[in-house]
C-alpha cells in the first residue's frame, strides 16, 4: 500500500559492499516506507542477496561506502543482533540447520529477547506455548514441528515455513525475505505468501528478494526493482514483474 | 603448599591401615606393595603422556581422619527424587544421607563394608580393576575405606540407584578413595548413577575405582557424573566385563575438577554382548580433563559404538584415547567410533586419539573424529533473530553437550544438568565473557 506520507523505515543511500575483496555492490539506492511492499528482482549474481545480508549484518560482508537509515538509526553501526532488535528480520535464503536446539526453545528466546527490548514482560514456556499455537496457523504448520531441533530433517518448504513462523513471533517493522520462494512447490508458496500477507500492516513493511515474478502472484508488490552489476537499474510497479517474466532480463541489462 | 611429585606420593601412601577380613588383607598388601613399587605414571607412558598431573603433585594429600556432618540440605542440589540412594562422605558410608526403601527384593544397594561376607564381594573386589600396572587403582584398592555394593539379582530395579560420592575437606587436602563394586545377575536390569561433587572449594583428590560386572543378558545404563569443584583432583578407573548378550550402556560426563582423568575399559567377554559409550568433556578456564576408553571384542559377534565430545573454553585442555580391540576369533565383531570436538577458545586445546588394534578379518570397524568451532552461519543466524552473542554461542555449546546428555535415562537428572551447564556458562567457567 503506498502512501507518500507513511514513515521511512528504510532509507538506503549509494551503498557499497564487498565480500573477500570483491565489489558487489556498487550504489545501492533504497527507500522503504511503512505499508509497502517492495520486491527487488535480478539475475543471479546482481547482487540483491548479497544486499539481504549486509542489510542483516553478515559478517562476511563489509560496507565500504554509502549509508543506511534504519528507523531513525544508522543500521551500519549496530550489531545483527541490535538490527534484530530494532525491528528489521531477515527471512534466510538457506535456512540453518541447529541439531539439540529445539524450535519452540529457540522461539521463545528470541520472544523473550524482543519482549525485554520494548519494556515488557517475558512469558515463561506455559504462556508462550499458548501464543506459539495461534502463530503456527499463519503457517499452517504441524505442533510437532515446535518440539523439534531447528530446521533439522525438515523439507525446503517447510525451513521455510520455519522462518515466516519466526517472523510472526518476533514482529518485526522490517521483513526482507531472501529467496523465500526458491525450491518451494506450489502449495508450500501459497502457504509461505499467505502467512506473510496476514502479517502485512500499515506500521510495517517487506522487501522480497526473488529471481521469478511467481512469488508476486501471491504478495502483490507496490514496487518492483531491478538490480544488476550491484545497482538497481530500474523501478517501476508490479507490471515490471510482469514485462521480465515475458521479456528477461537482458533488455534491461543493454539499457543500463 | 609446593611438594615434589616424590613428597606427593610419599604422602599418599601414609594412608590408613585397616583390619580387614581374611580375604581382603593380602589383597590390600599387595595393593599397596604395587603402588609403592609403580609410583606415579610419567610422561614416557604413552596412555599418560598427554595428562599434565603436575598441578597434582604440588599437594600433599592427607588420609581422611575425621567425618564432617553433612545434612540432607547440604546435598539436596544433588539429589535424584525418586531414586535409591547411597551417599558417601569423604569416601566414608553415610546411612542417615541414604535412601534404600525402594531397593525391593532380589536387589542388594549397600555400603560394601557391610558385605565383606557376601560371596559376590569376595568373589569379584579387585578381580576386575587390575592393579598390577595401574598406581592410581593400587592406591585405591590398598586404602580404600568404604565403598558401594550393588548386586542386582534378576528382574529389574524398581528405582535408577544413586551412588553419589561428596567431597567436604577445606582445611586439609584430603585423598579419598570411593570404590564401587556392581554385580548384574543373568537377565537383571537396572540404571545406576555414579556420582562426584564437592561441597565447597576444598583441594581434594578423589582417587575412584569402579568395577560392574554383567552375567548372561544383562543390561545395565551407568551413568557417571564427575562434578567435582574446580579446584579438586579427580582420578577414576572402571572396569566392565560384560557376558554373552549382555548390553552396557555407559554415559560418562566430566565437568568439574582441576585436572581430572576417567579410565573405561570394558571387556566383552561373551559372544553377542553389546556395549554403548557415550562420553563428554566441558571444560573451562584451566582446567584438565582426559578420558581414555578400551573396548575389548574378545568373543564374536560383540557390538559396540562409543559417541564422544570435548567441548574445551577458556585455557582447558581435553584428551580423549579411545581403543578398540578385536581379539584373534572375535568374527562379526561391528564396531563404531566418533570422536566429536569443539573448541570455544583460541588457548583451549583438544587432543583425540582414536587408536584400532584388529587381529581378525571379517570385522567392521569405524571410527571418525572432528574438531571445530562454533558454526559461523548458525551464530550468525541466532544473532539476527535478537540473541546476543554470548547467548547465541552458550546455546550452540549447549545443544552440542545436549546430545550427550539426552542419553542418560533420568529426565530429573537431564534437566538438572542442562541447567547446570548453563549456569555454568554464565558464569566464568565454560562460553562466558571473562576468559
């Protein structure tokens, strides 16, 4: 939903990254007001996982110019861990796998870390276990998978899932989704686009990173941008999705 | 107090004398004649040549001569509810701290000075826990006081047994000698516990020696927990000789002491018998701990997998040996060995040894070992979900020591450790900040 008055929650400026030594990103221009949805496309190698991430705070990655404003904050000097807590999520392009941590443990810690951050109560696991219920319907998913070790033996669709759950626990203002709909079939993919749907509000906002406009029949983006060589080359509305899908991607590529 | 290693065992064998039945005497001479003549292990033997004993030889170990009184409160941290008990104080028997309502028929939990007379006893103490080339075991079979006796007839226990061995000396550095004698009838069953805490930060030398023994068909879970405090000395030996289709199920944890040492040799001495190792180290600061294992096959078709993890912080330093054995005509032995390893430190260290001795063909026999960090994607991937680091890595330490400690067969003991380890690793032990 666009609204030119809505608050910035993102605002990203001539950004510069690197990962071992090598320019990926080269002027990155970015700016996410609450309410929107936004999808960054591109060819593989254009850059737009590697912005996820620096935007998350890998470490592997390192900014080497530009800025980015995150709700009033300057998302470069914090930890991943105070980004998190800030309000902005990654949802993993490759979900981690973490044998002997089990899911609901790990939900309710990361609950927990996001309740004392906003000044409230922690629930202790017999009042989280009621909230975890009403949350795994975004996802449709199984209660079983909530006794189990975080992500281990579970399908590429259900990782993924997995990590629309933890957006609904933790609700975040800022969701960037990573290739959330990369080895998905179609049923995991309605699930997946619905249970981020249901999570949409005017106070907050979702930058999808995808390679096929399948993704956007289901999220219907306000903006669409293209990224290639590290910059995005070209912003328009969903109709864009719809001209990459017909035409590729190369006629951009000339154009830029 | 800064003794040579010389004074330091000189002063170990000023231990007691004791009035001991016909039986027990001459082995106790003898004992104590090893001992002397084998004194301390050096670097040159090859299972030593990794354990650092010198923080150990700068003590002089005194006998026990006198008995704190311990409450039930002093202990209750400690304590298994619902199980059969059996607490010994500064390697003393303490009735009045023990439980053995449950113990039922057919199951005898008891102190071993009780039992002298019983021709289980007499039959199987010091048979199995050789002492011929073992100074630590010699000086526990010669000056031992008490011990526990746990002789599982048929069926099965009704209740896990608890032996739980508390050190309480802080004025004098004591040398305590526990000792533990099992005995698993043909077809008998049962899950007993072994236990090593301190009370307070007493420098303290716990010198153990354990002996089970598994007839036909038996099965027996034996857990050890060694949660000595940090400042005290820990040696342990056990030895298991298991019969025709019996099944040992060992899960050994060592967190505590300054330097501590755990020897596990189980001998499968009885075609089918079937033994499972599971072990774990976590450790911190500067602490010691070493664990060396021997798995015997000497009968055919014997089973064994063995699971073991280290998981070293701070300056720590851990050692796992682990051998396995194939003996002329043990045919169809199967055989699995993994030696698992993560270091939180840049000064920790972590030595593994798998080692395979095979006089037979028509065996298989794996092993493998791994050494590593803290997984980069998986921290990382905690932190962006709000964890510190500290907390994301104390998890991940966490669930690498869970697989571990899920073994054991009593979920009160389970949850008890598992918060154990994390107030650990809050602290300044294992994973926290000050290293």
């Amino acid at each position: 939903m666009i609204n030119n008055g809505s608050k910035v929650l993102l605002e990203v400026k001539n950004l510069k990254a690197e990962v071992a030594g090598v320019e990926i990103l080269k002027g990155v221009n970015l700016t996410v007001r609450a309410g929107e949805v936004h999808a960054i496309m591109g060819i593989n190698g254009s850059g737009k996982s590697t912005f996820s991430k620096v935007l998350a705070g890998h470490p592997d990655y390192t900014v080497t110019g530009g800025s980015a404003m995150f709700e009033g904050k300057e998302l470069f000097t914090l930890e991943p861990e105070e980004r998190a807590r800030a309000g902005l999520f990654l949802a993993f392009q490759y979900p981690v796998e973490i044998p002997g941590v089990s899911n609901s443990a790990l939900l309710r810690l990361a609950y927990n870390t996001m309740q004392t951050e906003r000044g409230l109560e922690e629930l202790d696991p017999l009042e989280f276990d009621d909230l975890i219920q009403e949350k795994i319907k975004v996802v449709e998913m199984d209660p079983s998978f909530l006794g189990r070790s975080v992500n281990e033996g579970f399908s590429g669709g259900e990782k993924k899932r997995n990590e629309i759950l933890q957006m609904a626990v933790l609700e975040p203002r800022l969701a960037i989704l990573d290739e959330t709909d990369s080895g998905l079939d179609i049923d995991a993919l309605r699930i997946v686009a619905n249970g981020v749907n249901s999570l949409l509000t005017p106070d907050n906002a979702v930058v999808m990173v995808t390679h096929y406009q399948r993704l956007l029949n289901y999220i219907v983006p306000d903006f669409v941008h293209v990224m290639d060589a590290g910059r995005i080359v070209r912003t328009g509305g969903k109709e864009l999705a719809l001209e990459l899908e017909a035409r590729g991607y190369d006629w951009l590529r000339a154009a830029a | 107090m800064n003794l040579t290693k010389e004074q330091c065992f000189e002063q170990l064998l000023l231990g007691k004398s004791f009035k001991s039945e016909s039986w027990l005497g001459p082995i106790r001479d003898k004992a104590g004649a090893r001992a002397q003549a084998l004194n301390f292990p050096t670097a040159r033997q090859d299972d030593w040549r990794l354990t650092d004993l010198s923080p150990l030889f700068q003590y002089g170990f005194h006998p026990v001569d006198s008995y704190a009184s311990v409450t039930l409160a002093d202990i209750d941290s400690l304590l298994i509810p619902g199980s059969i008990r059996l607490v010994f104080v500064d390697g003393c028997y303490a009735s009045p701290l023990s439980d053995l309502k449950q113990a039922g028929a057919g199951v005898t939990v008891s102190s071993l000075l009780d039992r002298y007379g019983d021709a289980q006893v007499e039959a199987n103490f010091a048979q199995h826990a050789l002492f011929d080339q073992d100074a630590f075991a010699a000086l526990n079979t010669r000056f031992f006081e008490d011990g526990a006796f746990v002789h599982v007839a048929g069926g099965e226990a009704a209740a896990p047994i608890h032996i739980l061995n508390v050190a309480t000396k802080r004025d004098t550095s004591s040398a305590i000698y526990p000792r533990c004698l099992v005995v698993m009838a043909a077809n008998s069953r049962a899950t007993i516990i072994e236990d090593y805490a301190g009370l307070n930060d007493g420098i303290n030398f716990s010198n153990a020696v354990t002996e089970v023994v598994l007839k036909d068909d038996a099965q027996l879970q034996h857990v050890r927990v060694q949660r000595e405090e940090k400042s005290a000395f820990h040696i342990g030996h056990c030895s298991v000789i298991a019969a025709r289709g019996s099944v040992y199920t060992s899960t050994a944890l060592a967190f505590g002491a300054r330097v501590s040492r755990h020897d596990l040799h189980v001998t499968l001495r009885g075609e089918g018998a079937e033994a499972t190792l599971n072990g774990l180290a976590l450790i911190g600061g500067r602490q010691i701990a070493d664990t060396h294992t021997r798995i015997d096959h000497a009968s055919p078709r014997c089973v064994s997998r063995q699971l073991h993890k280290c998981i070293a912080d701070g300056s720590a330093h851990a050692i796992f040996s682990g051998k396995i054995m194939v003996r002329e005509g043990a045919s169809g032995t199967d055989s699995a060995q993994s030696s698992r390893n993560l270091l939180l430190s840049g000064k920790a260290h972590i030595d593994t040894q798998p080692q395979l001795e095979i006089f037979n063909d028509d065996v298989s026999c794996k092993h493998g070992a791994t050494i590593g960090q803290i997984d980069a994607d998986a921290l990382f991937f905690l932190k962006s979900r709000g964890l510190t680091e500290e907390r994301a890595r104390n998890l991940l330490t966490h669930a690498f020591a869970a697989e571990i400690i899920d073994k054991i067969p009593v979920p009160s003991l389970v949850e008890a450790l598992g918060r154990t380890i994390l107030e650990r690793m809050n602290g300044d032990h294992v994973g926290g900040v000050s290293r």
